[in-house]
C-alpha cells in the first residue's frame, strides 16, 4: 500500500515546512487535517513526515457521513477547534478542497502543484490561489488534506 510503503521512504515536505509549521504554532495558529483519506490512512501521512504534533484535529472520510466536498468535515474540524467559519481558512489543491471550504464559509486557498489541471482550480474560484513548482523527481508531501488556519 502506497501510504504504507511509498511514502515513508519516498516523501518530502516542501523545504521549511517544519519550520514554518513551527513559527505559526508558536505565534498561536490552530491547524486542522480535513482528508477524504481513510481513518486508517490519515495517522500514516501525518506520522511518515513526523507532523502530527502540529495539528490539533484529524478529520477523515471515516469521521464524517459525507466527505468533500461536503462542508460536512470542514465544519466538524472547525467546532472542535471551537472557532468560527470566517475565523478558518482553508488550503486544498483540488476543486473539492475549495468547494467544502466555500459551503463552509471559510476563506479558501487552492495550492497548484501541477497534479490537477490548473483550470480546474481556478473554475472552483477559490479566493487565493498559489502555484507551487512540482518535480517528479522529488516526490513532495500531497496535500490531501485542508488546513485550517486560525490565529489566537
């Protein structure tokens, strides 16, 4: 299984992830995990990078009746962080991401990498899109999931 197998040997986070993670916890942010991986899978992607500590809620498609783009987990993570909708926001690289994050009313921002036609990102209008460079001989950490970003 890939989650198993690839990504802890093969995987890398975008350079100064961690540190950034860090910066942003020390400042105060609350950071959220809203995946449509498994309830099984979710722990693995958060433990091969050693990132788990940095969130504060793991949502997965087992967590929840509906997954993305269903606001359904978005709204979940956002009332165990015991924060409002305007007070998130959400980052995603796939049309769904934004999606959940709009019929959530949380701001939205769509990470282009280079996996999903950029067309497609921008046709789900989020309100920031950002587009990051993508080598296919560094394989980077995919964002499956949605942060939830919120400032103390």
């Amino acid at each position: 299984m890939w989650v198993y197998n690839y990504m802890p040997k093969h995987g890398k986070l975008y350079p100064d992830s961690l540190k950034v993670l860090n910066k942003l916890k020390n400042r105060g942010y609350l950071f959220g995990v809203v995946s449509n991986t498994s309830k099984e899978e979710l722990p693995h992607y958060l433990n091969s990078f050693k990132i788990e500590e940095f969130f504060d809620v793991a949502i997965s498609s087992g967590d929840v009746e509906n997954p993305k783009p269903s606001p359904e987990p978005v709204l979940k993570a956002i009332g165990i962080l015991n924060i409002r909708p305007f007070e998130a926001a959400m980052i995603g690289d796939r049309p769904e991401d934004v999606e959940a994050g709009k019929l959530a009313g949380v701001y939205t921002m769509a990470a282009f990498r280079g996996m999903r036609p950029r067309s497609e990102l921008e046709a789900a209008k989020p309100d920031f899109l950002k587009y990051f460079q993508y080598s296919h001989r560094k394989t980077i950490l995919k964002l499956f999931f949605i942060t939830v970003l919120h400032y103390l």
